[in-house]
C-alpha cells in the first residue's frame, strides 16, 4: 500500500443470498413458448432457441442491483444440458453466472417442489434474502416455507409456462 492510498478489496457487505429465476425473469422465453402449444410438444426445438431469448430489462436491472450487495444465485427449471447456453445468454447480458442451480435432466418434479428442495440446501449456508421467481405456485410454496419472495410480474404468466414448470416438470 502508498502512502495515503487505501486498497479496497471486493468484499460483499452482505453475505445473504439473492436467489433467481431466470425464464421470465431476467429472460424473456415468449418467442419459443409455440413449440409446446400442441402436441406433441417440441421440447427439443424449445430449449434449442433458449440462446436467443431476449433481456427482460426490469428484470435484469433488479438482478445486477442485488448482485451489487448480495451474492447472487441462479435457481432454473431449466436443464442441466442447457448449462453452457445459459452461463453465455448470462455473461452476454453482463450478469455473473458463477452460481447457476440447474435441473438435473431425470428430475421432473413440479418446479415449485424442485426449487424449495434447493432452496432448502442454499439456506444451510447462508441467509436468504430473496428469492425472485415468475411462477405464482412456486412463490405461494416458498412463501408457504418462510422464504422472502417476489414475484416476477413484469411479464404476463403463460398458462403453457406454467404447465411446462409444474405439470412435466421441464424448465
């Protein structure tokens, strides 16, 4: 150190966690949702177009503004086999991608049944500050358990989201 010149670390003044949804979050998923309106559903082509999803500007503000004080986890519905797409998707919107939760690809649990799981095992190690999701089921869940939770509602909720999050168990 010089004299008169202070080194500051990159120290968090908060250690609680911010947690995060991304699709309908900080991603906007609306362009790909046709491929599951009929059946059979097209999950292949769904997830394909994941790369291309655009920013949700609210969203998107809100997750750089915890991640300023908080350390900010990502907790998806989406697949492990998305994890590639999804940590490039997050850098090219200059978000961390160092903590990404993914679904492993044999689990098809409702996602509100998914998250409280993980949400359960993040706790252990820190405190949760917030937990910030799209799907009213999974925020009445964790509400149900104690978390702090917001809704995403920047965007409208998709009833063909919703089926794909807590009927088959796939983002």
């Amino acid at each position: 150190m010089r004299r008169g010149v202070t080194v500051v670390k990159d120290v968090r003044v908060n250690s609680s966690i911010a947690v995060f949804d991304i699709d309908g979050v900080v991603a906007d998923v609306r362009h790909r949702l046709h491929h599951l309106d009929h059946r059979p559903k097209n999950w292949s082509r769904f997830f394909a177009a994941a790369g291309r999803d655009p920013a949700l500007a609210t969203g998107v503000t809100l997750a750089r503004e915890y991640a300023a004080s908080h350390v900010l986890v990502w907790l998806t519905g989406r697949p492990e086999h998305l994890r590639t797409v999804t940590t490039d998707w997050l850098h090219r919107h200059e978000l961390p991608a160092e903590l990404l939760f993914m679904r492993p690809s044999t689990d098809r649990r409702p996602s509100r049944d998914f998250k409280a799981g993980q949400l359960a095992r993040l706790a252990r190690e820190s405190p949760i500050e917030i937990v910030v999701d799209d799907d009213p089921e999974v925020i009445a869940k964790l509400q149900g358990l104690g978390y702090p939770v917001r809704l995403a509602d920047w965007v409208p909720h998709s009833s063909t989201l919703e089926a794909a999050q807590e009927r088959e168990g796939r983002t």
